[in-house]
C-alpha cells in the first residue's frame, strides 16, 4: 500500500470522497488521487516521494509555477502586518488598478474569494442591471456551483455525469437557458424567441471545462452583436483564461470587448481569490452605490491581494505570454506526432497557456457533442501510463491541461518522450 492509498482510506472516513473539490477524487480516470506534500516550479512532489512535471499547476493559479520566490517573499511580507482587516487596504486599490491596465474592459472592479462567487455575483448583477431574469450559457461551460450555473455543466459535474445537479430546484434552473458552444445560430434562434427576457450570455471565451476548444472565428463576435442587438449583457467568463491565454486574457487574444468579466485563479497566485468587473454603468449597480447585493467577510485579503499582485506584476514581462503559448504548441506538436507514431488517432488544440488533447479520428474538436464522443477509456490508460512516466496531467477527459512559465525545454522534452513510450503502450 503507497502512502498516497492509506492517506485518501483515511480521508474518506471523514471527508465526504476522500476531497474537498470532486475532480480531485480521481472519478474520471479510476484510482488512487495522489496526496501532494510539496510543489517547486514545474514539479510536485506525493507523500510517497514521487516527482511529477504538473500540467494542472492547482488547476490555473500557478502559471509562474510553484512556490515562486518572489510570490513567497510578497505572502511573507504580508503576512507581518495581520492575516485579514475587514476594512479598506491600499492593497485593494493596487490590485484594482493592475487589473484595469491589464484588462481595458475592466473600468471597476470587485474582488471575491472564488470563481464561484465571482460568477454568481456577475449574474446577479446582469439580472439587476437589466431587470431580466433568463441568461444563457452554453452546454458543457462550466461556472462554478452556483445553482442557475449548474445547468448542464462541464468540468467535475460533467466527469462524475451530474450535468444538472439535484438539489437545484426547477424554479431555478428553468431561467437557465443552454445552447451549444461555438453554435451562433442557437444563439440567435434563441434570442428571437425570449426576445429581451434574457439578461445575460455567460460564456467561458475558450472552453476549458470539456477539455479545451477555442472559439471558432465569428463565435465570439456575433455574440458581442446579438447582445447588442437585444441589449443584453455579454459576460466573459475569464476565470480560466484570464492573464492566461493573453496577458489581457481571451478577450485581448481575441479582441472582443465584454460588459463584464469574471476572474479567479491567476489573479490570486495560488490564495482563495476571484474578481469581477466591467463597465462602471453596470458595476455601480452593486452595493453599496447601488442595489444589487453583493459582500464578503474575506474579500480583498490583504495575504491575497499580495500573492495576487506580485503574480499579476510577474506576468506582466514581456514575452512570458509567447512562452506559455510556444510551450502549450509544443506540448500539442509532440503529442499529435507520438499518437501518430503509435498509430493512435489524436488531435489538439491550444490557446496561449492553456491546451488539451482528444483522443478522436475527428480533424479538429469544435463542439461539445464531439468532446463527449472521444475515446475515454484510451484517456484513463494514457493518464495512468503518463502518471506511471513522472508526468501529471489532468485527472479527467473534460478539463484543460494548463502550462506555467517554469516548464522549460527540459520539461516538455521529457514530457513529450514519456508521452510517446505511453502511446506505444496502448
Ligand atoms: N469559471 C470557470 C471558467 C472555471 O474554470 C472555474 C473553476 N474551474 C470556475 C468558474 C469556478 O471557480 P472556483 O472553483 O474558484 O469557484
């Protein structure tokens, strides 16, 4: 028995799963989650001593890669002055104006301890602004747990096969619109018909929780048309994507402009931090200017803002963004030609720092339907045999693989030959 199999037998006697958050239970792929000690730039390291190159880097957050000295030093120095003041920081206005330079969309901006919440607050805040109560997503998205979000879902929800989760009452969800990504034609059809009841589109600009599938060219713009058209609110979702696939995020990579967006990971360094902003117009609609409600205990933590910050100011050097995206096309390249080498059918796609790979005859994954359809069983044996290599991929078909500015030539040399040895093997 590893050390990894007798920590998550414990942990189920009193954690609901052996975790705190689905996917890491290991439900996509079958087998021991790895119980992780320490992480150091590209690599984490389980309680059995083992040494893996991380493609999940926590999911997003560690995009400079882990325990980054100078993230470390800025927590540290944080940390002198009290962990949470629940008042006003000069911290927070730092980081509110980082974001603004960074994200020009962005005119206001309030911070949040999560995605979830950063998503939710959003939605509410589109449902209080125009006085609407549908919004649209699209199927396999995924934005958080919120209950109107929880409408066929991606991520976790789409691994373990509850889309729609019980417990989220039919009155709710049935102001839950969905379509299908990268479909403007659903878009419209279903704009005509709800005409200006709908609120809101969220959307996740790439897709990165059914594996990983940008925007097919006019996607995006014809939804920043229909929201105009019918006077809708066009939020980005850019938890994922934010500072990741562009220094200014998907928006910028591809120069669309939304009336607001939703960040989380990268803008916390690794700290429970989430944001959402956009146009003054919508954001002073919300308390204490405005109406809508919205608050939180820890938000804006000062250890947060300066793990954030000092994340944010690091990514900020010219050309890490080209890195990450060489990174993730090597990462792609190598794979496709391993598969093929093995006679295996694969393709991939990528977006600055954030990639994923389909096991399908398919040329190239551009919708849900053909996500869902891919070889999953070929999926768990490929990430247990790269598990087997020393390489950390994402434990679940429906999620994208993330790179971080610590994955070197080396890395992704090592990466791409175990990669091969594992295709071989299936
Ligand atoms: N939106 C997107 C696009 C996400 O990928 C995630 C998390 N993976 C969330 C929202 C929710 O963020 P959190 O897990 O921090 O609540």
């Amino acid at each position: 028995m590893t050390i990894s199999q007798d920590l998550f037998a414990r942990a189920q006697a009193s954690i609901p799963g052996g975790v705190n958050s689905p996917v890491r239970a290991f439900n996509g792929v079958g087998g021991t989650p790895l119980f992780i000690t320490k992480a150091e730039g590209a690599f984490t390291f389980d309680a059995d001593g083992n040494r893996y190159i991380d493609y999940v880097g926590s999911w997003g957050p560690m995009i400079m890669g882990h325990n980054h000295p100078a993230i470390k030093q800025a927590v540290h120095d944080a940390v002198e002055n009290g962990l949470s003041y629940g008042a006003p920081t000069e911290a927070e206005i730092l980081m509110a104006e980082k974001v603004k330079e960074l994200v020009p969309s962005i005119e206001k901006v309030r911070m949040v301890s999560s995605g979830t919440e950063a998503t939710m607050s959003a939605i509410r805040l589109a449902r209080g602004f125009t006085g609407r109560d549908k919004i649209l997503k699209f199927e396999g998205c995924y934005h958080g747990h919120a209950d109107s979000l929880l409408v066929k879902a991606g991520s976790g929800a789409l691994t373990m096969g509850v889309p729609n989760s019980p417990g989220i009452p039919e009155d709710f969800a049935k102001h839950t619109l969905t379509v299908s990504f990268n479909n403007l034609d659903e878009v419209k059809a279903i704009f005509a018909k709800y005409a200006d009841e709908i609120a809101c589109i969220i959307v996740e600009p790439v897709a990165g929780n059914m594996n990983c599938i940008p925007p097919v060219p006019g996607f995006l713009e014809g939804l920043r048309d229909v929201c105009d058209e019918y006077k809708s609110v066009l939020i980005f979702d850019e938890v994922m994507t934010g500072f990741r696939v562009a220094l200014g995020g998907a928006q910028a990579y591809y120069n669309i402009k939304p009336d607001l967006t939703c960040l989380g990971k990268v803008i916390g360094g690794g700290m429970p931090v989430g944001a959402f902003g956009g146009k003054t117009e919508i954001m002073d609609y919300i308390a204490p200017v405005g109406p809508v409600y919205q608050a939180g205990t820890l938000s804006g933590n000062p250890i947060a803002m300066a793990a954030g910050l000092k994340s944010l100011e690091l990514l900020s050097e010219p050309g890490l963004h080209a890195k990450l995206e060489a990174t993730s096309k090597a990462i792609c390249e190598g794979f496709e030609a391993g598969a093929k080498k093995a006679g295996i059918a694969l393709t991939t796609n990528y977006a600055g720092g954030m990639y994923g790979f389909f096991f399908t005859d398919a040329e190239k994954v551009t919708t849900y339907k053909q996500a869902t359809e891919c070889d999953l069983e070929r999926f768990k044996r490929f990430f247990h045999l790269m598990l087997e290599e020393g390489v950390y991929l994402a434990p679940s078909a429906f999620e994208a693989g993330f790179v971080c500015a610590a994955h070197n030539e080396q890395e992704i040399k090592d990466t791409i030959a175990a990669a091969e040895r594992a295709f071989a093997k299936l």
